[in-house]
C-alpha cells in the first residue's frame, strides 16, 4: 500500500536538548588546569559537538579522535586525555535532567495525528535510548527505535536506517517509497548518513552542528528549528490543518 511520508530522527542535539554536555563543556572551559588555548571563537555548543563527533564505544578510537579535536585547544596530550575521561564521566550525572527540544513536542503531535509514522534511529546505546524512552515516554510519538546495539554498522552507514525500514515496512505492511522517506538531524554525518540510504535528508541548526558543516554536507532541505517544518510543502498540508 502506498504511503504518507515517513520521518526519522536523530535523538541527541534533535529529540532531547543535550544541556548535560553543555554543563559539563562549561565547567572543563572554565578549568584553567588545561591551559586551554585559541577559545576566543569556541562556544559551548562547539565544545560539545568536537566531544560528540569524536567519542565512540571503541576507547582507542575515541581516545584518538578526542586528541586530534582537541589539539588546538588543549596542548598537552595526558591532559586531553585526562579531559576526555573526565568528560566523559561528568556528562552523564546530569543527562537526568534532560528534556525534549523546545517546539519539538507539538510538531510530533500533530504528525502523529496525521498518521505520519516517526522514527528514532540513533547512534546511542539501548541502553541509553531506553532511559530516555521510558522518562520521555516517547512511545507517545515513535513507533520504530533503532539503537547502535540494534546495528552491526553505525551512521553514516546506512544501515541503521534501513534497519528502520525494513521494521516500518514489516510492522505497517507498506512497501517503501524511500522519496517519501525523511531523515532529521543535527550534524554532517546525519545528512551523510540520509544519502546513503537514499533518502531525503532534513538538517537542523538549532543542534549542534555549525551551518557551514552543513550546508556543505548538501542536505535536501536546511532549516533553523524543526518548528519550521511546516516550510517544507510535503508537510505543510499536515500541520496547517
């Protein structure tokens, strides 16, 4: 049966607000035992994503990454390295106090009124998305939860995002129109992630990606806030009724 469009999101910088990275970027900001150096321009936010973009769950890949990011900032090598262990062990403390994206919760009302089905396909833990699930009680909005333990591959491969298909299509008896397929996210490796599965693709600046990153990684459509959705003509129509 043909169907309405499909929407999946990204969780972290699109579902929830990720203040406890924030938090955590500005105590290590203010901590003078980095020696920190060329900060004039680094923000919060930007502190944030290098510490987003560059963690994984191989430590050695992490370690690694967090080095290279961080070497404009941090001179030293143990102290980044101590940075990362210890940005790592804070942030999660305060993920508690977590809350959906301002305007988020609206927009997912109305789509789901419409019977739109919305996905969530993340590179987080189970674990991790669980938690959120329940204290978010996002089985309100979402039907299909794809987690990276869920995946032999993580994003930008496409296969996270196949693997939401395939339970879309399982779950709804559809047969997919991937033209109808939307993927929402904050960062390059998002919209990377929409290409290769051959989908359209929907980046937000009110994450923590920068606008040039991604207006490089070319998105099929580049919006301030996921409010302004409703610019998009596919969607208009459900959320101007």
């Amino acid at each position: 049966m043909s169907h309405l469009p499909i929407l999946l999101f990204d969780f972290d910088g699109v579902i929830i607000t990720q203040k406890a990275l924030e938090y955590s970027a500005l105590i290590h900001l203010r901590n003078k035992f980095y020696k920190w150096e060329n900060t004039e321009d680094l923000r919060l936010i930007d502190c944030a994503r290098l510490f987003e973009e560059s963690d994984s769950k191989n430590i050695l890949v992490a370690f690694r990454r967090i080095n290279k990011a961080f070497k404009p900032f941090i001179p030293s090598i143990w102290k980044r390295n101590l940075f990362f262990i210890k940005f790592r062990r804070m942030y999660p403390k305060y993920e508690k106090y977590e809350i959906l994206k301002p305007n988020l919760e609206e927009i997912l009302i109305q789509l789901k009124k419409m019977g739109i089905k919305l996905g969530i396909v993340s590179n987080t833990s189970k674990k991790r998305l669980n938690y959120f699930r329940n204290k978010l009680n996002l089985d309100r909005y979402f039907s299909v939860f794809i987690s990276r333990d869920d995946t032999p591959f993580r994003k930008p491969n496409p296969y996270p995002i196949i693997t939401a298909l395939i339970k879309i299509k399982k779950n709804f008896n559809y047969s997919i129109n991937r033209d109808k397929v939307y993927y929402i996210g904050d960062l390059p490796a998002d919209i990377e992630c929409a290409k290769n599965a051959e989908i359209n693709s929907i980046a937000l600046l009110s994450g923590h990606g920068t606008r040039r990153g991604l207006e490089q990684s070319n998105p099929t459509f580049l919006l301030q806030d996921i409010k302004n959705i409703i610019e998009i003509e596919q969607f208009k129509k459900f959320l101007l009724d």
